[in-house]
C-alpha cells in the first residue's frame, strides 16, 4: 500500500527526530575481533544477549576495582 504524503512526511519527521536525540544523547563505540586471533572473545561476546549490558557491567566492576 502506497504510503500518502502526510505518512511519509511524519516517518521522515520521526526519523530525524530519532538522530537528533542519539546524536545528542548517545556515544557509540565500534571495537574490532581478528578472527584468527581472537575468535573465542568474539564467540563469548556473541553467546550474550544483552552485548553492550555486558560489556558496560564489566566496565563498571572494572572502575569499582580501581
């Protein structure tokens, strides 16, 4: 179904709306796995469901300790 231009307009709106806020909001952080290397991290971090969860309860415990 053919979306009229209200719709589209209002999706691009939200869209926009949706980068402000991560822009203004949110940090992302990208980290490299070698596969050859590094595969058994690679393969842990992919068993978690909850991946960026994980990776800040371990920053957190990490700041605790020092």
């Amino acid at each position: 179904m053919a979306k009229t231009i209200k719709e589209k307009n209002q999706l691009e709106c939200n869209k926009r709306a949706r980068e402000k806020y991560a822009k203004e909001k949110t940090t992302s952080i990208a980290i490299r796995f070698m596969h050859n290397t590094e595969a058994d991290l690679l393969e842990y971090l992919n068993s978690m469901p909850n991946k960026a969860g994980y990776i800040k309860s371990l920053i957190r415990a990490d700041m605790e300790r020092h």
